[in-house]
C-alpha cells in the first residue's frame, strides 16, 4: 500500500512510501538533497518499518532538531499506527 508524508521543518516536501506486510518497498522523497534522500530511500527499502524507526529516530540535521532521516521515521511511526 502507498502513503504520502508531507515532512516538516527539512528542505524535502512530500516522501511516498510502499508498505508491503510491514516491510518498506519503495520510498521516494521529494525535495532535499538528492544524494541524501536517493541514497537514504535504497538504505531503508527491504527493512521492516520498526527496524528502519529504531536506526533513524530523532536524527538531527545541523540546528534543526530534525532531519529527512527523521522525518522518515516520524512517516513510519504513523503508517505503523494506521495499519495495526
């Protein structure tokens, strides 16, 4: 199943994610550093929502208090709530 994020306080805008029994399939993040969001969305694709919320979980980027990484797990915390 897809979901769509609408990230907050970091340069991406919107990350789409498929969900697939509770393992990440497919995350696209639009906006950001390319690099950075190309590469963090291959890094996570194969890996259980928990185990991705646990390794990325309240990763800052410089002041912000938050990053992309972080955003993706706050993404996943609420597609873990929708599908339990």
């Amino acid at each position: 199943m897809q979901y769509t994020y609408k990230p907050s306080g970091v340069c991406s805008r919107e990350m789409i994610i498929d969900i697939e029994n509770g393992v990440i399939k497919h995350v696209k993040i639009i906006g950001g550093c390319a690099g950075n969001t190309v590469g963090l969305s291959r890094m996570v694709e194969g890996n259980k929502i928990e185990d991705v919320i646990n390794k990325l979980k309240g990763i800052p980027c410089g002041t912000k208090g938050t990053s992309c990484p972080d955003q993706l797990a706050r993404a996943l915390e609420e597609i873990q709530k929708q599908i339990s």
